[in-house]
C-alpha cells in the first residue's frame, strides 16, 4: 500500500473569465518512509500539487489517495482532522508563530491540534528539540533565531505529532547554502530516525541532488521520474 | 482554553501601543456611563428622598376626585371617619407599610397684625407625621425641630417667614372657611420656618391637625389624604398593587371608586426628571455599546488582516476553524475585560475622590446640596457585562472571517 497515490489528478482554476488547469492528468505514487523531490520551474505547478497532497486543496478531477483517505471527498473540517493526525508542514518562510516561544511553537499542533495531556507533551518537545538540535534555543523566541535555526524549529514542529508525511514547499528556499544542505541532511536524518515520509518542492539543484526520489513538473504535467541517491516508486 | 487565553494574551501584546489605545477607549466609555450612573443616580436618590421624606410619602390615598382638585384645596372630599377606619384597617395588616400619616390640606389667609397674605398648609399628627416623612424636620430651618409642631404652633414657609417679617416666637392669626363656607380665624405661634422644596406641597406650612379641625369646624376625624411610608422604596408596585385591590377596589354608593391610591411618581413634577436621568443614562450605555463596537471590530480587523499568513499557517497545520475563531474572539474578549476592569477601578477611585471632596449643587431655590455619588454592584456587573459581550460580538465577525480562510489563499498572502 502506498502512503501516496495520484490517479490521473487535475486541477482547474476558474477565474471569472478564464479556466486555469495548474495540474494536468497526474499519476504518481510514493511509498512509506521515502524522500521525494518535486522540481520544476515556477508555475509548473509543484505548490499546487503539494497542496493538493496536504489535503489544502481538492484535486478537480481524478484520485487522490493519501495515508488511505480519499483527500477529495473531505470536508473543510474533516481535512483539518486529517491534516493534524498525518501531515506535518514546513514552509518556505518557516511560518513559526511569532508570538510563541521555540518549545511553544514546536507544542503547538499538541495543544491545539491533537490536544495531549501535559506531561507527555513537555517530554515529547524536549524529545523533538532534541532531535533537531535546537534544545539550547527552545525558550527564545521566533525573532531571536536564524533562519536556519527557524527551520530546525519548523521541521520539529512538523514532526512532533508523529504524523507519517512532511510536506516541505521549497524549505530552503531563504536560507544559505550551509544552512539548506544541513536542513536537507536533517530531514533525511529525521526519515531514517522516525521512518516519516518527506516530499518536498524545490527548484534548487543543490537541495535535489539529496532527493532519493526526483518528479520533474513542467506546465503542471509530470514529465520525468528520477531515482536520486536511494531509487523509489513512480 | 488556558492555551488559547495565553495566545490571545500574547497576540495583545504583540501590538501593545494599539491595545493600550483600544483598552483606554474602552475604560474612558466605563468610566463615563459609571461616573454618570453614579453622580445622577446620587442627585436622583437624593431628590427622590427628599420628597418622599420630607413631604409626599411613598404612597398617597385620597377621597376619589380629591387629587384633581387639589390647587382649590376641596374641604368637601376629605375621607370620612368611616373610610379612614378602613383605610386604617389595610395599612396596619400591611407588612410592607413602615408608617402613615393622615392630613389636612387647607387655604388660609395668614395675618400679622400687619399685613395679610395667602398660605397654605397642610395639618398633620406631629408623631405619625414624622415616622412617615422623617426629613421634614430637617427642613425646618429656623426653630425647634424637636416634635416637630405642637398644639397652637405653626411652621411657616421660608418666604412667607420673609415677605411678612414674622419671626420664631411671632403670634400670628389663621383665618380660614370652612366646608359650608363659614369664617373662623385662630392665633397661632410661629415654631419655626420651613425650607421650601421643588414640588406639590413643597411650600406650604404645616400645622396641628386638631388645631385644623378646630380652626375649619370638623367635628368628625376626617382627613384629606393619607400619606404612607414603605419598608422598602422597591416594594413601591407590589404595595401600590395591594392597595389597589383592597381600597381602590371599593365602590360608593353610586358604585364609583370611593378612593384614589397613587404613588409619589404620579404626585411629583420630579418623576419625569428621573425619568430623563433614566434616558440619559440609556444613551450614554449606547454610546457605550458604540465605543466598544467600533473600537474592537476596528483592531480585531487590523490584527484579523496582519495576521492572515499566520492564519494560514495555523489552519495548514490542522487547527479546526472552530479553535482559530476562539483564538481571536478570546483576544476581543479580553480586551473587554481589560478595559472593564481598569474603567470599573478608576471609576471606584474617582468615586472616592469626590466623596472625599465633597460635590456640592444648587436645584431651584435649594443651595449647596451635598453629593454623595455612589455606585451598585448590580450597575457594575451589567457594565461590565455590556462591555464584554459587545466586545465578544464585535470581535465575532473578523473571527469568522478568520476561521473560513481558505488556507492556500492566506499561506500565499504577503
């Protein structure tokens, strides 16, 4: 069974006067624990489809199975849910809440999302500063951290619920190039410690060549499927 | 929901210069609607007091038609021996009644030897008298105040005691007619000078009623009106209620109402300045409403519009609509409870200042009326009240709109 699998996905825009189709008849599957890339030029369509995997959006037509639920047949209540029980986010602009302190922002989707009793959610943090390194920042707060130590954050956050899949929209896209390698070697560190599935958008070359899994986009079609380092399903 | 007050608290904070602008809107609204309930409230009670203790009484009976033409002060509708005894029957089995008082009105033409002029007066029992309207010794502004009047005495108003140059101790004739219209005139001293108040009867002087039934020829013990005094001013309906049934109910012979209750609201000009104090009051609570509407809608907005990739961000991550709309209701409803707590502790204070101070007013002709503005804790609960649920509301819809972002939309917002 795989944790993700696209049947001929679409999906149109419709504007007032135009239709936009920003994915076109996309098929693809990726399995449990595995490291996938998304590439392509801007307007390719890999945030579209990233949205549409993290249950944000509905494909227009086709199948879209991800972690076995039919993400298309949700309602705006249910894909929270299923949102906050199996999917993880890092963003582009990490997207920490600036009013939280590092340990807070990583106990956030605890609190709010899956509402764990206090004990195991302060051990489950410290477990997950931890893992990322960034124990020595936990109770600075989002302003007072670099962008790579932002994302560390964000990655934790992301894991913390032991959701099974982490979407990653071009994570480091505002970082260094020392500070993108070390995030891409962290989240691959992450796959191998917790076995959680990483798909990522990206058009950094740098931040490809680490993927094991390569989908190229172009014009919202998939155009190419390469096996990076590992070698994965398509 | 500890979690979510400690991030609405935060969120607050993050923009301290506009929550402190919005919290000092709000505490100015608290403050005026509790400064002026509190200062026209003290004016109100006091006026109200005052014509109650001093003159009318809570509730007022009379013979049916007596109140109508009371300005010719009628000798012809006085209550008889025989109504007075029932009446009397009622107010003693009515817990609810502390007091009465039964009295005369009348006209005399009051001489000093000198020069003559109108007065009028009103004849009461000295002791029932003064447990139903227990200020209207402290009226008298010249003389004893012990007893109040005595057999032969007579308190005068205030300009009469002036326009005729009688002084305490002064004798004085009392020439007045009676029912059949016959002319009796009595001699009577002057035991003090009464301070004239704001309303019906508020001028007039008093004397003895056995000296009026003397002076008018009334062998009978019968009265002009009953004045009667509760145990508690809100028990005012339900007696005024009670009355009505067993006195108003009862029929003359013609089978008309023999007798007329009303309470002091229908005796006195002054209800209706209560009772635009009472709208005064209404406005400056909507005016209030209005402050607090505007001012959190307009900053629950702003932080709804800054916040949106935040938003976005909190939607993406799985937190329900529902969660997110309690997030940024809690912010309004704090800062209602913010501004409520720091209008109700500056109004407390500002109340004790003019307590200490001392708030003094003239009304009419009454000079140097002492304040003593207070505040009820059901006046601040429904304050606080109104305050917290307008804010509540007005942070309602910037929260729906937060909650039914789309979240793709709001992480793309810049």
């Amino acid at each position: 069974m795989y944790l993700v699998e696209s049947k001929k996905i679409t999906k149109i825009y419709q504007t007032e006067e135009v239709a936009i189709t920003a994915i076109e008849d996309v098929s693809f599957t990726i399995d449990k624990g595995s490291f996938v890339s998304f590439v392509g030029p801007s307007g390719s369509g890999k945030s579209t489809l990233l949205n549409m995997i993290g249950c944000l959006d509905p494909p227009s037509s086709g199948s879209l199975q991800v972690v076995g639920q039919d993400i298309g047949k949700m309602s705006r209540n249910q894909a929270a849910s299923f949102r906050g029980e199996n999917i993880g986010f890092v963003f582009q602009d990490f997207n920490l809440i600036p009013v939280l302190s590092v340990a807070e922002n990583v106990e956030y989707p605890l609190i709010m999302v899956q509402n764990w009793p206090a004990e195991k959610r302060k051990k489950r943090v410290a477990e997950m500063l931890e893992a990322v390194d960034i124990s020595d920042q936990a109770n600075k707060f989002p302003g007072q951290i670099s962008g790579g130590q932002k994302q560390r954050v964000a990655i934790a956050r992301a894991l913390v619920t032991n959701a099974p899949l982490v979407l990653a929209d071009e994570p480091t896209a505002n970082l260094d190039r020392k500070s993108a390698e070390r995030i891409v070697d962290l989240m691959k560190k992450m796959r191998d410690e917790f076995g959680t599935t990483f798909i990522f958008s990206t058009h950094d070359p740098r931040v490809v060549q680490h993927a094991e899994t390569i989908f190229t986009l172009e014009d919202g079609r998939l155009v190419s499927l390469e096996q990076g380092e590992g070698g994965n399903h398509a | 929901m500890l979690n979510i007050l400690k991030i609405a608290t935060r969120n607050l904070w993050r923009y301290k210069r506009r929550t402190l602008l919005t919290s000092i809107l709000i505490t100015l609204g608290v403050m005026s609607v509790l400064l002026f309930v509190s200062v026209s409230g003290s004016f109100k009670n006091m006026m109200v007091g005052q014509i109650t203790d001093s003159m009318l009484g809570h509730i007022q009976i009379h013979k049916k038609g007596y109140l109508s033409s009371l300005d010719s002060l009628p000798l012809d509708r006085n209550l008889s021996e025989k109504q007075m005894k029932k009446v009397r029957q009622v107010l003693e089995k009515d817990e609810n009644v502390e007091a009465f008082s039964p009295r005369i009105r009348l006209g005399a033409m009051f001489s000093n030897f000198a020069e003559t002029t109108n007065v009028r007066l009103v004849a009461v029992n000295p002791e029932l008298e003064m447990k139903t309207v227990p200020l209207l010794a402290n009226r008298i502004i010249k003389g004893k105040k012990d007893g109040l009047i005595g057999r032969g005495e007579i308190l005068i108003p205030e300009l009469v005691a002036r326009g005729m140059k009688v002084n305490i101790g002064d004798a004085i004739v009392l020439v007045a007619s009676n029912k059949d219209g016959s002319v009796n005139g009595q001699t009577f001293t002057v035991r003090g000078v009464l301070e004239g108040i704001v309303g019906p009867g508020g001028r007039d002087g008093v004397i003895h009623i056995q000296d009026a039934r003397e002076l008018l020829r009334i062998s009978s013990k019968e009265v002009g009106e009953v004045a009667i005094r509760l145990t508690k001013m809100n028990k005012l309906q339900n007696v005024y209620d009670s009355l009505q049934q067993q006195i108003g109910s009862i029929k003359n012979k013609k089978g008309k109402p023999a007798f007329e209750i009303h309470t002091w609201e229908k005796l006195s000009p002054f209800f209706n300045i209560a009772r635009m104090i009472d709208l005064m009051t209404l406005f400056i609570k909507v005016m209030l409403v209005a402050i607090v509407l505007v001012s959190i809608m307009n900053v629950m907005i702003m932080a709804v519009y800054e916040r949106i990739n935040e938003i976005g961000t909190i939607a993406a991550i799985g937190t329900k609509p529902g969660k997110i709309l309690s997030l940024f209701v809690t912010e309004g409803l704090l800062l209602g409870i913010l501004g409520s707590i720091t209008g109700i502790a500056l109004s407390l204070g500002a109340i004790a200042w003019m307590n200490a101070i001392g708030l003094s007013f003239d009304f009419g002709r009454q000079k140097g009326l002492l304040l003593a503005p207070s505040i009820g804790i059901s006046e601040i609960v429904m304050v606080a009240g109104i305050v917290i649920a307008i804010a509540v509301l007005g942070s309602l819809q910037p929260a729906i709109k937060a909650a039914r972002m789309d979240p793709i939309k709001a992480l793309r917002h810049v």
